[in-house]
C-alpha cells in the first residue's frame, strides 16, 4: 500500500511540474502578438502605459519586439489605436501605431 502510495504521489508532482513548464514556455513563448497576458505584472504593465498614453487598453501580451518585454494595445481618445511596448520595469520602450488597424 505505501508502494501504491508513493506513485500516486510522485505522479501528482510529476504532473504538476510538467504542467508548470507548459505554462512557463507559453507564456515565454508568447511573442507573437496571439496569447493574452494576465495577472499581476498584466496590471501593471496596463497602468504603465495608460499613464504615457491616456485612453483605454485593449490587450496586454508579451513583447519581444525594440527590446520589449511587454506590449499594450491601447486606443486614444481620438480613437486612434497604438502598440505601447514597455521594458522589463515598466519602462516606456516604445509608441508605435497599431498596424493591424491601419493606424499610426
């Protein structure tokens, strides 16, 4: 029975370990503008680049592109939508127009 036991543990940490690499290489591998970020540093990346330009964000991803680590679609008051790329610290990296949009 501790037999039966320790595997049925084992394999529930195996499990989660595999698991939790899956989830750190989408998320790693999340530079091609598909896969929504969330949590925490989603929020504070948002609040970044809503304070460099005012309006409303649309999405939040992982960013590679100009040496970013974060990119913020956000749509201007004018209705004009731009990419607000952000560094690893939340730093303005970038403001480029949302081509997929036409806009710029």
């Amino acid at each position: 029975m501790k037999h039966r036991k320790r595997l049925v543990v084992g394999g529930i940490v195996l499990f989660a370990a595999a698991a939790g690499t899956g989830v750190g290489v989408a998320v790693a591998g999340g530079d091609d503008g598909d896969a929504a970020a969330t949590g925490p540093g989603a929020d504070k990346a948002t609040a970044a680049a809503l304070a460099h330009v005012p309006g409303t964000a649309n999405s939040v991803e992982r960013d590679s592109e100009n040496g970013a680590t974060w990119e913020v679609e956000v749509t201007r008051a004018d209705g004009g939508t731009v990419d607000v790329r952000l560094d690893d610290a939340y730093g303005l990296v970038v403001v480029e127009g949302d081509d997929e949009n036409g806009d710029s």
